[in-house]
C-alpha cells in the first residue's frame, strides 16, 4: 500500500507520525511519501519537502508567499497523478491541502483530510469547497462530526490526539525542582511559537508579569519557547520591562513548565489546550495583524464567542481570554490574580478539565489509521 502525506508544521508532523505507525501496525510493507516534518521522516516517510514549507498564517501575511505555495503544490499534485498512490492524506494545512486535494480527487485518488478546519468557526462557507474535496474528513473535537453530519460531508470523530500523549503523571513539585524553580508561585508565560506572535505579544506579557511580580514578591516565572530565535525575543522584551531576573527561561519542556506552574498565561492555541490536558487554569491572549482583524471583523468571519479551544469544549467558559486591544497588560495581569488568590476555583477548573481529557481520548492515531485504510479500499458513493 502506498499513502501520500502531506503535513504542515510540527502538530501536523506529529500527527502523521502518529498515522504512519499504527497504519504499519495493519500494513507493514506501506510507503509514505509526500511533504513531511522530522517525526514523519523518521517514521520512514519519504520527504519531496520539508513541513515547514507551508508554516505561513492569517489573511494577508502569506500573500508574498502564494506564488511559490501554488508552484509547490501543482507539482506534488502532477507527481500524485502521474503515479497515483491508494489515498492520500492531508494533514492540517488546509489552504494548501484542500485545493491539492481537489484536484487529486478529480482525478479518481481518494483523499482524506486529517483534522478539520474550523469552518465551524469562521469562513463557514468553506465547507462546500471540503465536500469537493474529500472522501472523508477525520475530526479532533465531538462537536465537529455534527457539523459535517447536517452538511452531508463524511466526517469521523477520530478523537484527539493530545488527549494520549500530554502526560498525566507531571509532578507540580517535582517539576519545580527539575527546573529549578524556587519561587512559593509559579506562573507559565507562553507568548507563542512563532516568533510574529512572540513579536506582538511579548511585550504585553512581560508587563504582566511585571505587574505580578509587584503584587506577589514571592513569584517566579517559567517560559518556554519553541526555539533560539523566539527565546533571544523574548528574553529581549523581558530586558527590556526589568522582569528577566524572576524569568527562567527554556527551550522546548512545555510541559514540565506548564505542570510547574499554579496558572498559565499563554497565547491562544494548541498550547491552551496542552495546559488544559494538564490541568493547569488558564489566562490566555491574542493578537493577529492590524489588517487581518479588520477583514476579520469587517465581513463578519467568525461565527464563535469564543477562540481558545478549552471555552469551546467544556459547558462553561474556564479561560478568561483577552483578544487584540483587550488583551493589555493590566487585564491580563488582573486575571491571573483572580486565578491565584482563589484555590477553590482552581480546583474546580482543574477537575473540569480532566473530564474533557476522557471525553477526547479515543485512540485517535489507530482511530484514524482505521478510517484511511478503509477509505483507500472502499468503493465511492
């Protein structure tokens, strides 16, 4: 069996990594091929370009970028069709994905989208292009199959994967001591993995955590950054408050630092519901471009009261969330206070979030394997 991938950026790259293995558990002798991170390469994925290829975001930011991203992608397309493999999956990146997988599936591949877009959210109306596209779409929250399900769109509630690898077991004491944090308060400040992110909302999260190390003299902070390049930021911004004293900061070890700490102050994202699965409170911001907001809020896009994950999957709002001019040093500041000077309401965040780990631990790798497989040998309707 042969399986075309392609995969944008790390969760993507974890994710089909994650496919890959249990597919070879049914198949062993299965090729993958296609676009792939670090983790899909190891599990033996035969890479024509590296993930990071397609690690663009928003509305206008990729624009400079669109010719090279449609040259990439008329030419994996041609290869696909010259020599078709069994199905073919995306995974995430769907600007790019779902126009490949179009294209692909006129031209009888079977196709499947591994990890829905959130039409449910905003661009609603991209939902009939992903009826075109797909034989299948493999969905990470609950609510999202019903979506597909009115639209008349083959969906899967496959489950989500953080749900099984976020650990369980994380010390918030032990973790301490692993990362040398002696401080009576921990607080996380995870400004974001893209160094656009750190950029517009580092600042605002050193003053805030200037703010709080006035209020609490017994407080220290743990941030962990993706890399050199986002860490040399924000260290920079940190500098520049006076804050980089009571900072210990990391590369990678989100986790250990999250578990570390008593609440977590972080942009929204997959960090949001990293903590979540960790049971961590949460106080999470955002910042998009100037341009992208007002696009966003011109012509009505998102269709959610809410944008961080956690507030979408439990009965209440758990996350106070702060988004472009909201999101100032003083709100945020002021939202974590609340979070730390209430254990009883952090106990009770915490027990709801362990609740939502049940509900999305569903063995989503072998989940999905099961659901590609099965469409790489079914008959079309």
């Amino acid at each position: 069996m042969r399986i075309g991938l392609v995969a944008g950026e790390t969760s993507g790259d974890r994710l089909g990594a994650g496919l890959m293995r249990e597919i070879r558990k049914h198949h062993p002798e299965a090729t993958f091929e296609g676009i792939a991170g670090p983790l899909m390469k190891a599990a033996g994925c035969d890479a024509w370009e590296d993930a990071q290829a397609l690690s663009v975001m928003g509305l206008v930011e990729p624009l400079a970028e669109i010719p090279r991203l449609l040259g990439l992608r008329r030419r994996i397309g041609s290869r696909w069709i010259k020599s078709p493999p069994d199905v073919f999956v995306g995974i995430d990146a769907p600007d790019f994905n779902l126009g490949l997988e179009k294209r692909l599936r006129r031209n009888s591949i079977r196709t499947v989208h591994y990890v829905s877009p959130s039409v449910w959210a905003w661009r609603q109306g991209r939902v009939r292009k992903i009826a075109k596209a797909v034989d299948k779409v493999l969905c990470l929250l609950p609510f999202e199959k019903a979506f597909y399900d009115h639209h008349q769109v083959n969906a899967v509630f496959v489950g989500h994967p953080l749900a099984e690898s976020v650990p369980e077991d994380l010390d918030r004491q032990q973790e301490r001591r692993r990362l040398g944090l002696a401080a009576a308060i921990v607080v996380a400040v995870m400004p974001g993995s893209r160094v656009g992110e750190v950029a517009r909302l580092g600042p605002t999260f050193a003053a805030a955590a200037k703010m709080l190390g006035e209020r609490y003299p017994d407080i220290g902070f743990v941030a962990p950054l993706v890399n050199n390049k986002t860490r040399r930021l924000f260290e920079s911004q940190l500098q520049q408050q006076g804050i980089a004293q009571q900072f210990t900061v990391i590369e990678g070890e989100a986790y250990s630092a999250i578990a570390a700490a008593d609440v977590v102050l972080l942009a929204s994202g997959t960090a949001a519901l990293e903590a979540a699965l960790l049971g961590r409170p949460i106080v999470a911001g955002y910042r998009v471009a100037a341009v992208t907001h007002w696009i966003v809020r011109a012509f009505k896009l998102l269709k959610v009261n809410y944008v961080t994950l956690p507030n979408l999957l439990t009965k209440e709002p758990l996350v106070p969330e702060f988004l472009q001019n909201e999101a100032t040093p003083q709100a945020l500041a002021d939202a974590v206070v609340t979070l730390l000077d209430d254990p009883v309401k952090r106990a009770r965040i915490a027990a709801s979030f362990g609740t939502l780990r049940k509900e999305l631990r569903r063995g989503a790798d072998a989940r999905a394997a099961k659901a590609v497989l099965k469409t790489a040998t079914e008959l079309r309707q």
